[in-house]
C-alpha cells in the first residue's frame, strides 16, 4: 500500500522532472544593448533596437537557435558615455547578458572598450565608424560597418582608376571624423602622387561660398564631400549659383534619402560611397528585411539604421547557431572568428579572424539617379 | 531670508547634538560597506554620485554661497579630467600627485574667470561663463597633440603606490575626497570667507561699506569651486577611463547647476542629494522613455515653486517636525 502510493509520487515526480528539465535547458539567450532612446539622437538608437527586435522577433517565431529563445534587452544612455557604462554594466553584471549587440554611437562603444575587455563580454557590431574599436585588435570586439578611412581608400580607387579624374577638392568637416577622412583619401592620392585640394570647413557654418568659390578657383572637376547631408545640400546648392557642375561625391552619410530631399535635382549624378544596400534595393534580403520590419514592428518606419540593427540580430542568431548553442564568451569569439565570406546580402560578404575583427573592408559605389541611390559596382576591397 | 538670519545660521550651524552624529555615522558606515553589498553596476552607479557631489560642493559655494551663476563648470571639471588623465598617462606623475596639481592648474583657470565676473552679475555673468566654457571645451578639442581632439583619450587603470585601482580601491578613494571635500566646504562656509559670501550674495554695497573685498573673495570663490570641479574631474576621468571633449558640455554644466538648486542652494547636504538624485533617479526610471528628463525638469519646477530650499530644505523641514 505505502510502495504503491510512494511509486505513484515517484512517477509523478519523474513526470514534472521531465517537464520541467527541458525548459531548464532551453533557457532564452539574453543579449543587451545600450542606444540613444532619449535625447537628440533618439531616432538613431530606437532605429537600431526596432532592427535588432524584429530580427530576433522573427527568429524565435521559427523556434529559435539551437533550441533557445533568444531574449534582447535595450538601455537608453541618451548618447552620454558615463551612461553607457553604467547601461553596460546593468545588463552584463544584473541582467547576465552574454554579449552586447549593436551598441549606438562612436563615443558610447569607444567608452566602453575598458569594461568589454575586462569583464571579458563581447560588443558585437556597435553602429560606429571609429578606427579605435578593432585597431589594435580587441578579442571580444567585432564590427561590421566599414570605417571612413576604408570608405575612402574604395571612393579614391573609384575616382583615380574608374572616373579617372585627377583634379579633386576636399571640402571637409574640420573635426575629427573629416580629418580622419581626408587622411584616408591622400593616403591613396599620394601613392599615385596626385595633389588633393583640401578646404576644410567648421562644424556648425552654414556658409559655404568661400569654399565652394576656393574650389571653383582651384580648376576642379570633382569634389568630394564630408559633412552632413545638410551641408552637402548646401554646397551643392552654391555651386549651382556660381553655374558650376563638378562632380560630387562622399561617404556613406550622403547616400540617404534625405540628401534628395535637400538638395532636390541637384543631386542626381553625385556618388557615395554605400556600406549597405539602399533601402531601395532589388535584392531579396533588402525586401526580405524590409517586410519582416513591416510584420513584427508595423508602427515603426525601415531605415538604414535599423537595416543594420536587424543584420546585427542575424549575424547573432548565425554565431550562436556555429556555436552549437553556447554563449560563453570563448564560443562566440570562436564562432565570429570563423566566418569567411559570409553574405548576409545586406552588405559585403563578411570575413573574420582571429588577427582581423572588422568584418567589411570593402564598400561599393552609389549613384543618384531619378532621385534614388542605385548601387553601380561591386563590393569593392579597399586595400 | 535676510543675510543677518543667513549669516547668524551660519555661525552656529553645527548640528544640535544627538541625531545628527548618528545620522552621519550611518551614512559613512553605509557608504563604506557598499562594495560589499553592491554590484559593479550599483558600485559604479555610486562612484558616479559621489564625483558628482564633489562637484556640487564646489558650485554651491560660488552659487549657494556668493550667488555666482557659472556655466562653465563642465569646463572646469573637463580640464581638471584632461589634465590629471595627461599628467598621469603621459608625464608619468603618481595619480594622486596629479589629481591635485590638475585641481590646483584648473583654480588658477576659474580665477581667471572670475576677473570678467567682477564686473558682471547675474545673466550678464551666466552668459560670459557660457562663452567661458565653450572657449575651453573648443580647446580641449583643438590641442590635437595633448588631448587627442575628437579621438578621445583612452586609460589604463590608476596605481597608487603598486596597487592598481580597480572598482572597489577608486570607490574609497571617492568616498576619501568627498569626505575631504565635505569638511573643506563645511570650514569655509562657517568661516571669513563663507560669511564674507553671503553678504557679496547679498549686498555688494553692503559688503563694501562693512570693509569686505568683494572683488577678491569672488575671486576666492571661482578659484576654490574650480579646484573642486577639477578634482571630481579626475576622478571622473578614471572611473570611466574614456574621455572626450564632448563629454563637458554646456548641457553637463546645467546639470551641475540642477543638481545644486534641486539638492539646495547654500546646503552641504544638499549638494550631495541633489547629486544623488541627479544619477540615481535616471537609473531607477530605465526603461521609461524619456522619463528620466521628464522627471528632472518637472521636478526642478515643483523644487523651484514649492521648495526654495530644495529637497536637503525640505529633509530638515521634516528631521525638525519628527
């Protein structure tokens, strides 16, 4: 009688146990982020995490990786990196995330370069153009956008050997960013040994007649831009004043939709330099992305941004899936390290290693025609 | 308040004896078994309040206490980081030797601010401090060669004496300089000069006719608020081992200045909680979107219409009643 109730318990208990033990197993994969949510910047950050969730929204639909949801946590920092430490800081060390995943802004991922390295979490795939986060090499930090310096090497390749025009202006920002541009651009120029006209102007002017006339003056048929799509607009605009029609050009910033709507007609013919596809791309990723945006998230608009948030879930999902669904911090950096050629058919194929962290040293080349951007290269290799 | 009540409050400020003993003693005991209990999160969280509070003390002497309104604290505070992080990093000085030659450079800064400051109240005086701040924060930016410009300047951790500082060891040393900073800010308010401020605050007039140099104890008053400024800077620096000239802006100076009229302007305490809640309360209101500023600016406008003496005003209030 007591063996007979007591092997009716056990079964029951053996019952839960193998209900219970593979939840216990299929414990969702917790990743963080920290964006501008608040502030200035705030369409930035909340484009990035809307990618990022509906990637994973479409991910754990389908079951999954390896079995386990995965689960994404986004802090706001306001674009503030003292905030962004103690975001950071939360999520790995009270929310236990395994990594951090498209952090936002070039300050914000440079700030946190201490706590990732020492606490040993890998930042995958901040939004951020910075020459700091893989130079020198970081183990636990990856990136996949192109730098401009990289941005720029591909555009002078395209104007020296393509377009074959050799007298070229610079009219640049005159701050960090520009400068680290320009050195990119007469790195190149200086190899074949052709001069570069360099007219840099301050953040924040909004006449540009002096160096636009200064261009003009110097005999220049192409100009190349690196600023703000708002700045473009306007030089572009006081060129047409003066009746001048230089080639334009610039980096990835000036080939968004918004350039158009700035400078309208004046536009058409410039090229940038593109570091994903256009939102406007034929390809089957692009359209792909762009209805699961559409499904999971349909209050929110595709951008650039979050195109990248969304490539940055995948990306995840793709490196837990070769980790055979570990997450400690050796597999994932194993994993990532591991990727050849990998397309995700939003960008360049994408190649890791272990001495090679930024994943896309290459971009292609965009022309504005009929008021859209349309890619007219390949993915062109910087080196 | 008239400056007679002000100045007599000053004089006999100490605490009555029995609560207030204990009530501190709690507080240091608190604050020095936090490692124990808190995360790195919640230690760095605090870290943060107490860089902040430092700061405050400062400011509250030159606004609280002389009724100067500067905005160009971030830019004191931003100088005191860059010259502590250069002097350590590059010239090879001990950190804690830095920490106080950066407090002592970036003083003679803000009495050089101070100079237009003589001749200037109120907005006129905010305005020529604004364009103080930017000023500096535009050469932090531009001295490519010592600040690394817009590239930021990245930190190994601080050695005192062998020892790398890490969360914990930079925490006490915080926690050391505050407590400093506290009784440094406590002597001067109860002394000459924190009696001579209050009636420049007051009356420059007044001041003059009873014999007081207005002109030099502002002077006194930059220079020691900036040293405070600088200091907290330091540490700043350290704590978050990254920094940038974007980091010190007008906006962390109006901050800075919140932090003081919410906390209460011319308290200690004050300028303590009012740091408190400036870092803590964004903290606990994660995941509201754009609550955080929301809170703060509503209230700054309950503080400023219900509390003129800020939240340390209204906690005496209380401590009184009970």
């Amino acid at each position: 009688m007591i063996g007979k109730v007591f092997g009716w318990r056990l079964a029951l208990a053996t019952a839960i146990a193998m209900t219970v033990l593979p939840a216990v197993a299929q414990e969702p994969v917790k990743v963080g982020m920290s964006g501008p949510f608040s502030g200035g910047l705030s369409l930035l950050g909340q484009s990035v995490r809307d990618g990022v969730e509906v990637a994973f929204a479409e991910i754990n639909e389908a079951g999954g990786v390896s079995g386990r949801k995965l689960q994404f946590i986004a802090e706001d920092d306001g674009y503030e990196p003292m905030r962004t430490i103690a975001s950071a800081r939360k999520l790995v060390e009270q929310d236990k995330v395994v990594a951090l995943l498209a952090v936002t802004g070039t300050a914000p991922s440079a700030a946190l370069l201490p706590f990732v390295t020492e606490s040993k979490t890998p930042m995958l795939f901040p939004y951020a153009f910075s020459h700091s986060l893989t130079t020198p090499l970081n183990r636990d930090v990856f990136t996949t956008l192109p730098e401009v310096r990289v941005q720029m090497v591909v555009l002078a390749n395209y104007i020296l050997n393509t377009l074959k025009q050799t007298k070229v202006a610079a009219i640049y920002q005159n701050d960090d960013f520009g400068q680290d541009a320009v050195a990119g651009l007469e790195e190149r120029f200086g190899r074949d040994k052709i001069p570069l006209v360099k007219l840099p102007f301050d953040r924040g002017t909004t006449n540009f007649s002096g160096v636009v006339a200064q261009a003009k003056a110097a005999g220049v048929e192409h100009v190349v831009f690196l600023g703000i799509p708002k700045d473009a607009a306007l030089v572009m605009r006081e060129a047409n004043n003066l009746g001048w029609k230089p080639q334009f050009s610039g980096h990835n910033a000036l080939g968004d939709p918004q350039t158009f709507q700035l400078a309208g007609p004046l536009a058409e013919g410039a090229i940038a330099i593109a570091v994903m596809e256009p939102l406007d791309s034929d390809k089957p990723a692009v359209k792909a992305f762009i209805a699961a945006q559409q499904k999971y998230k349909p209050n929110t608009k595709p951008t650039t941004y979050s195109m990248h948030g969304y490539q940055a879930g995948k990306l995840f999902a793709e490196i837990v899936k070769r980790a055979g669904g570990k997450t400690d911090e050796a597999s994932i950096v194993s994993a990532i390290e591991g990727m050849q050629g990998f397309d995700t058919g939003l960008m360049a194929p994408l190649t890791f290693s272990s001495k090679q962290h930024a994943g896309a040293l290459a971009g292609a080349i965009m022309k504005a025609q009929g008021g859209k951007w349309k890619i007219i290269s390949d993915w062109l290799a910087a080196n | 308040m008239s400056a007679a009540a002000d100045i007599e409050r000053a004089q006999r400020q100490a605490l009555p004896f029995g609560t207030g003993p204990i009530l501190l003693g709690v507080c240091v005991a608190a604050a020095c078994a936090a490692p124990f209990v808190l995360n790195g999160y919640g230690l760095y969280v605090l870290n943060l309040t107490g860089v902040f509070a430092l700061v405050a003390l400062g400011l509250n002497l030159l606004t609280g206490y002389a009724g100067q309104i500067s905005l160009c604290h971030a830019a004191f505070f931003g100088v005191g980081a860059y010259a502590t992080a250069i002097l350590t990093q590059t010239a090879g000085v001990p950190y804690l030797l830095s920490l106080l030659v950066g407090g002592l450079l970036t003083a003679c800064v803000g009495a050089v601010v101070a100079v237009p400051a003589m001749r200037l109240k109120s907005l006129y005086l905010a305005i020529a401090t604004l364009g103080f701040g930017v000023v500096l924060q535009k050469i932090i930016f531009e001295w490519r060669s010592l600040t690394n410009g817009g590239g930021g300047l990245a930190l190994s951790p601080p050695v005192i004496g062998g020892y790398e500082l890490r969360a914990t060891g930079l925490y006490y040393l915080t926690l050391a300089v505050v407590t400093l900073g506290v009784w440094g800010a406590w002597n001067v308010s109860r002394g000459r000069t924190g009696r001579a401020l209050l009636i420049i605050k007051e009356s420059e007039i007044a001041a003059g006719a009873l014999g007081i140099p207005a002109a030099r104890y502002k002077v006194i008053a930059f220079a020691i608020s900036a040293f405070y400024a600088a200091v907290a800077g330091g540490l700043f620096a350290y704590l978050v081992r990254y920094i940038h000239p974007e980091n010190f802006s007008v906006g962390l100076s109006i901050a800075f200045l919140s932090m003081v009229v919410i906390g209460g302007l011319g308290t200690i305490g004050g300028s303590i909680v009012g740091a408190a809640f400036y870092v803590i309360v964004p903290e606990l209101l994660r995941g509201i979107k754009d609550a955080p500023g929301l809170v703060f600016g509503l209230l700054l406008v309950i503080v400023m219409v219900l509390m003129p003496k800020g939240l340390w005003g209204l906690a005496r209030r209380i401590g009184r009643r009970a």
